[in-house]
C-alpha cells in the first residue's frame, strides 16, 4: 500500500521557520522524484519543490526560490522541505506527491498559516 504521510505544518509568524516532513512506503522511494505542493484557499494546487532520486538536482517555484530548500533522506524513505522566510501567502495546505505505479499519489497534507 503506497502511503505518504506529511507532517511538521503550524502557525507561525511571518520571517519565522518550518520544516516539513513526508514519510514514504509501499513503494521503491529511492528511483522516484518527489514533489511539494500547495493549495491555498481558493487556488489551483502549485507546484512548490522538486528533488531528483539522488538529490543532486532541485527546482523551485519562482515565488519560494531562496526560501524554501528541499531534501530528502532515501535511507528513510523521507522528503523534506525546509522553509525560511515564510510569508502570509505562503499560507496553504503543503501536499507531497511522487508517481508511483502509474498513478500520482498524495498525502493527506499538513496546514501552514503565517500569521502575526
């Protein structure tokens, strides 16, 4: 059973810090790029981060480059994202997502607010 669980997600002021985390199973983390989205209230879901299986490689949307910084850890099978900096609308409910089997697979998300 193919299982992505996010947590880390708060309330935090804004220029503050999180750090979210995605714990993978039920398939071969290792080969598969994974994601980070976001989907604010009334908006399309965004892509927000990548990573390459390796990790060499990573890709930023616009609006969090220099920000946010993705990682993961393939012992553990767990993808990260790092944020700084964050924003009022940075505000969403943050979504890791990879393909596995053919099929885009989701987390249940975890809620970051920026708020003072």
């Amino acid at each position: 059973q193919v299982q992505l669980v996010e947590s880390g997600g708060g309330l935090v002021q804004p220029g503050g810090s999180l750090r979210l985390s995605c714990v993978c199973s039920g398939f071969d983390f290792s080969y598969k790029v994974m994601n980070w989205y976001r989907q604010a209230p009334g908006k399309e879901r965004e892509l927000v981060a990548s990573i390459t299986t390796t990790g060499i490689a990573t890709n930023y949307a616009d609006s969090v480059k220099g920000r946010f910084f993705i990682s993961r850890d393939n012992a553990k099978a767990t993808v990260y994202l790092q944020m700084n900096s964050l924003e009022p609308p940075d505000t969403a409910v943050y979504y890791c997502n990879t393909r596995a089997y053919g099929v885009f697979r989701w987390g249940q998300g975890t809620q970051v607010t920026v708020s003072s």
